[in-house]
C-alpha cells in the first residue's frame, strides 16, 4: 500500500515521503523491495533540495530509502511507534 506520497509538501518542498508495508508476518519481506527503491530512484518528482527520501514503515524496522536509492535502516519499529 502506498498513500500519502508528499504529505509532507503542503504546497512547500517535500522533505519526506512514506508508506507502510502491511505484510505483518515474519515471513514476508521487511525491507523496501527494488519497486520501492526504483520509484525513489527514478521519480524527477523526488528530487527537491530538501527531501530526505521515502520512509518504509515495516512490522520490524523502519527504512529510509535516499534519493540516490541507497537504503539505510532508521531503526526498530518498536522504537518509533506504539504498536
Ligand atoms: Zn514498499
């Protein structure tokens, strides 16, 4: 699911994106797939001086995927959000 792309923006530059990966299972995949990075990657849209990169919010970690569509892990979920 993806939602709220440029919530950030509110007619300013965004500085972040996000969605959340609803697979809440162990068995599905937590970090941010080559979709996920790619659309990062590719968009021109996303490209602002001041963005940092689109937030992946999973069950274990929270991700941030860079402009450059490096990935680099925020921290533990649990650590940012009540659950
Ligand atoms: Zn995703």
């Amino acid at each position: 699911m993806h939602f709220n792309k440029n919530c950030f923006g509110e007619g300013k530059d965004s500085i972040a994106s996000f969605h959340t990966h609803p697979n809440t299972g162990k068995d599905f995949q937590q970090e941010p797939s080559l979709t996920d990075i790619r659309a990062v990657r590719d968009d021109p849209d996303l490209k602002g001086e001041f963005y940092l990169g689109e937030i992946v919010i999973s069950r274990e970690n929270i991700y941030l995927i860079e402009p450059s569509g490096q990935v680099t892990v925020i921290g533990k979920t649990e650590d940012y959000l009540e659950s």
